[in-house]
C-alpha cells in the first residue's frame, strides 16, 4: 500500500512538474482562479506583466467578476492600458470555464495594434496629402488676386494709424496663409531634392539670424557647438527650412530668457544635429503623435511644421528622432550623410 502511494505521488509530482513546463514554455499569460475568485494558478509571463503594470491585474479581476462575463467567453478581446511610462500598451485576452474554474488567458499584442495602427495612419496620411494638395492650389491662386488687389488700394486710401495698422495686418495674415499653403504643398508633394554639400555652420547660422527677431521677444539666448569642417549632403533649401521649423518650434517652447542649444556630432559616415530647448516639453502620450499632420502641442499651430520636417527629412536621407521630458524641455536629433567639402551637386555634375 506504501509503495503504490508512493508510485502515485510520484506520478502527481510529475504531472505538476510537467504543467508547469508546459505553463512556462507558453508565449502568453495564464491566470487560473476558482469559483471565489481566488488565484489557483499564475504562470511566470503573468508574473512578470502584472508586476510591471499592478493596473492589469485589478482589470482581470474585475472582468471575471463581472455578471457580463460570459458574454466574453470563448472570444478575444482588446484590452487598452498604459505601462509604468505612459505609453500605450495592448492586450488581447481570451476567457474560458471548465467546471468550477476560470481561466483566463491574455498576449500582448502592443506591436501588432500598432503595425495595424501605422497602416490606418499611413492610408489616412495618403488621403489627407492628396487633399490639402488640391485645396492648397485651389486658395492659392484667389489669395494671390487679394494681395494683388490689396497693393492696388492701398495707395488710394486715407493714410492714419488705423488704415496703416489694417493694411500691415492684411499684408501680415496673407503672408501667413501663404505660408500654411507652402507648408500643405511641401508635405503633400516635397520637391525632389537636389543634393549639395552644405556646411553647417554657415546653414545654421543663416537661420538663426531668419529667428532671431522672434527668440529676441522672448530675450532667449542660442549656444552653438560647430567645426568649420563639418558638411552634409543635402538639399539646400530643404534643410534651411528643416532647420526653420525646428528653431521656430524651440523658440515657441521655451521660456522667457531660456537657452537653445545648437550643435552637431560626427558619427562614422554621418553628422548629427541636435537642437535642445529648455521649455515646456513633450507629454508621452503625445510623444508619438507630433509628427502627424494637424496636430499641435502649440494652440496657434497649425500642426504642419514637424510633418513637413519629417518628409524632408526622409526625402534627404536622413532621420529624426525626438527625446522630450515635460517642463525639462525637448531634443531634436537629425542626422544626414556626411559630405565633401564643395562637394557639386547632382544638377551640376550632370550639366558637366
């Protein structure tokens, strides 16, 4: 009788050992529970997400508590959540019932939500691109017969404060309209680029000076770090207004009497660009949205800034990247192909 018991626990012993193998061994979490709702079985992937977000595991519990539990039963479900850091986080999670037990199963499905969340995205982009395209040829052309029309009268008006404060709005508005079109025209259809060598220093510099009339409003102070020898291939004009973006961004960002610093770093084949404000900075939740077109951290943005950065950018064979900390302030990084010195551009090799 000793024996066969013996035989037996040895065989439960090795079933236990053998489910926990097959628990460990399986790419999804595992929770069992009785029917008082107490945890029977806990496999180590559930060990591990429910200790990294303490929210999930309040979630299950309330889920196999809930009288609508079995309308879930059998099905997957999405689950939407947000880790330690605020990021949004995905789980899929499936519930069943054998007996007296509830088992539930959930996998994290973060990347696959997101992958089919960048095709939505990069559908709607395509179709928005298209669009703005169209609409911002079609304004186009009536502002430029309203500013036309605009220089015609002005001269024929009465000359006083007011007048003279109306026509500089008039004239102020237009231009800004005109620069939201360029905006929707160079995200929609960016210009192929013309590849020069452009040393940074001197690029950089220029643009400073194009923003140095809105940094002065707010007394903030630029700190820049360049070699004299340091070149990119890129195109020219497609970097100036990179650069312009990002300046006029950091400006918007910053504090009154706040430092922006400037900078650039040789790697291996390539040169990066930082640009560092001390400012407001990004929340998480908004970190991944920023280059989308329309949205805008700023209330008078239009949204379209970092989304035409980001175009060029690619279009330049680079890449971006962006580290931000709320109230600590923001960093961009852009890196570009390392150049030649005088290196002549693609047109002017050709014409040769």
């Amino acid at each position: 009788m000793a024996k066969k018991l013996d035989n037996y626990v040895a065989e439960i012993t090795k079933m236990v050992e053998l489910n926990q193998k097959i628990l460990r061994g399986v790419e999804y979490g595992i929770v069992v529970f009785d029917s008082f709702y107490s945890k029977l079985i806990q496999n180590e992937i559930a060990d591990v997400y429910f200790s990294n977000i303490p929210e999930l595991e309040k979630l299950v519990k309330n889920i196999i508590k809930s009288p609508n539990r079995q309308n879930n039963k059998g099905h997957n479900t999405l689950l939407y959540l947000k880790n330690k850091k605020g990021l949004p986080f995905y789980i899929e999670y499936h519930l069943n019932f054998v007996d007296n037990l509830i088992i539930f199963t959930f996998q994290d499905v973060t990347e696959k939500e997101k992958i089919k969340q960048n095709i939505e995205h990069i559908n709607r982009l395509a179709f928005v691109g298209e669009m703005s395209a169209i609409i911002a040829h079609e304004i186009r052309n009536p502002l430029q017969g309203i500013k036309t029309s605009l220089q015609v009268l002005e001269p024929y008006c009465e000359k006083n404060e007011t007048t003279n404060t109306l026509f500089s709005l008039l004239h102020q508005e237009i231009e800004r309209i005109d620069r939201i079109i360029t905006n929707l025209i160079n995200y929609a259809r960016p210009s192929e680029p013309n590849l020069e060598s452009v040393e940074i220093k001197k690029a950089i510099n220029e643009c400073i000076m194009l923003v140095f009339h809105l940094a002065k409003k707010k007394r903030i102070s630029f700190a820049t770090s360049f070699s004299n020898e340091e070149y990119i291939l890129v195109d020219k004009n497609h970097f100036k207004q990179i650069m312009l973006n990002i300046l006029t961004n950091a400006i918007k960002a910053s504090n009154i009497k706040g430092k922006i610093k400037i900078g650039a770093i040789s790697e291996r084949d390539e040169i990066c660009i930082y640009v560092k404000d001390y400012g407001m900075g990004i929340p998480p939740e908004n970190l991944e949205k920023i280059f989308t077109p329309f949205f805008s951290t700023f209330t008078k943005g239009t949204g379209l800034g970092l989304s035409v950065v980001q175009t060029l950018v690619a279009k330049n064979n680079g890449h971006i990247k962006v580290e931000s900390e709320v109230k600590r302030g923001t960093t961009i990084y852009l890196s570009f192909p390392r150049a030649i010195p005088n290196l002549m551009s693609e047109n002017e090799r050709y014409r040769h």
